[in-house]
C-alpha cells in the first residue's frame, strides 16, 4: 500500500510540476471553493474561529474571507506537490525574501537562533528554501498517525535539505543544533495544553500555547526571530523576516517561559492580523487550557 502511495504521490509531483503557475493558482481557487461548500464541518470551525478574532467584522465579510482562506490552502497543497522539483531556479522564480539581513546580523552573535512561526502563507515550500538562503535549519514535527504517509512526507522534505526533529524526546537534538550555530524553527500558533504548554491569550481569548521555545529561549539565550511567508497577488511567495523578539528576564524560569510565549503568542496575532485570510483558521485553536498558568 504504501509503495502505491508512493508512486500515486510521485506522479502527482511531476504532472503538477510541469504545469505553468498560472494553472497551479487557478486550479487552487477552484479547488478551494470545492472544500469550501462540500466540507460544511471545517467550514463551520473557520467561520467561527474568524468571528471570534474579528467580532467587529459583518458575517458577509467573515464568509468571504473564510472562502478566499479555503482557496488558500488548496494552493498550498498544491505547492507541497512541487517539493521534489523546487531547485534553484524555481525558488528564484516564485520567491522574493525581505530583511534577510536580519537573519544575518542574529547568527554572527555566535549563538545560533530560533525561528518563530506560523501556519500562513505557503508554509511547508517555505521550509524548503531554507537550503536556497544557505540557511542550516531544522523543523521540529509532529508524526502522522499513518506510517507510510508519514515516511513519504519525511522524505520529500529531506530531499530539500529541511532536517526534521521528532517532537518527542527532542531536548537533546535541539540543543545540539544550537551548539552548532544553526536555527531551529519553532511553529507557535496551534493550541497545547498542559504540561507542554502555558496558558496564554490570544485575539483576546484564552488559549494554551507550547512553551518550548520559551524554554529553550531562557535557557540558551539565543535569539529568536520571527520569519514567515505571504503569497502575493501575482503569486509569487515573500518570505519575511521580522526584527527579534527580545528576551526579556521576569526573575524566575517559570515566569520567564510563561511571559516568552506570551510575547511570541502576541506577535503571531500581529502577523496574522496584516494577512488574515492566509492562516490557518480551521484549527481549533481555542480549547479549554484545563490546568493552572504555570
């Protein structure tokens, strides 16, 4: 079965690598508008997601930002399909990077660093350029369920030179990474409740959020960088990277971690809130966090 997959995977890399952008972009729209009216469930979840941020905003314009959301996600999946073929030449041709420099002037602090980021834009094919900015970086990812998917999906992103760190047991491989002055990307925006993750407040609403960056921040002193990407009118990909998030002492490691991530929390809210229609509505981010602040 796998084997199967594989080959099913495989082709559909290379019939959608030879296709212009311009069939990728269409075919994402209409793609997205199928999910959008056929799947009422996560539909339903986006809607009230966006609400809940946004309660301001009239229903009209919750629906029509949740739709052009969905039209979103069906191009980024399509995006994932050209990981086997996303050389040189073709980063150069749908990608433009802003503030790289940023990234530059953290790493000659010689402590390596951490990136803060979020499920928006293009996020997966945004992994895979770390090899084409000559940035070592590695991702820290969860499993899927299903075995031979998940091995597929380890090795496409292998193949692209994106180094993966299993999210069980990971404190030795990450603190090994930054020993060696490379970055490791944190994604922050998806809820996590106890042990792992500390009560936080998002879009006005409590929430939990995974603590580890906030861990690994106090206890390396690295700095972390906030870096993400945002698909533009004409398609094409900006990858931006954002001024560092300081490091700011509370007195105790316990208040440190919970202060961290709620200043890494309020800044994915302020990226969000410039492009909302990329991000990932249709998580349920807010969960009841059931333990104390830690």
């Amino acid at each position: 079965m796998t084997q199967l997959l594989t080959i099913l995977i495989k082709f559909l890399c290379y019939l959608f690598a030879s296709l212009p952008r311009r069939v990728h972009l269409l075919m994402g729209d209409t793609l997205g508008l199928i999910w959008f009216y056929i799947v009422p469930i996560r539909r339903r979840v986006a809607l009230e997601n966006i609400e809940r941020a946004f309660p301001d905003w009239p229903k009209e314009k919750c629906f029509s930002m949740a739709r052009r959301n969905f039209q979103h996600y069906a191009t980024g999946f399509i995006e994932v399909l050209l990981l086997p073929y996303f050389d040189k030449k073709l980063f150069d041709k749908l990608v433009v990077v802003e503030n790289r420099e940023i990234y530059t002037n953290a790493m000659n602090k010689g402590k390596g660093l951490f990136f803060v980021s979020l499920h928006i834009g293009s996020w997966e094919l945004m992994s895979a350029c770390n090899a084409h900015m000559n940035i070592p970086l590695s991702v820290i990812s969860k499993k899927f369920k299903a075995r031979g998917l998940n091995q597929i999906w380890v090795d496409l992103r292998l193949a692209r030179g994106i180094k993966i760190i299993s999210a069980e047991k990971s404190t030795f491989d990450i603190l090994r990474a930054i020993r060696k002055k490379e970055a490791i990307g944190f994604i922050l925006d998806q809820f996590m409740g106890p042990p792992v993750g500390v009560k936080t407040t998002f879009f006005g609403h409590e929430t939990g959020t995974q603590a580890g960056l906030a861990l690994f921040a106090d206890r390396t002193r690295a700095p972390v960088i906030p870096v993400y990407n945002v698909r533009l009118p004409d398609g094409r990909l900006k990858i931006i990277f954002e001024e560092e998030v300081s490091f700011m002492e509370q007195g105790s490691t316990d208040r440190n971690i919970s202060f961290m991530t709620q200043q890494y929390t309020s800044k994915i809210e302020e990226i969000i809130k410039k492009y909302p229609e990329q991000w990932l509505w249709i998580h349920r981010r807010w969960k009841p966090f059931r333990g104390g602040a830690r």
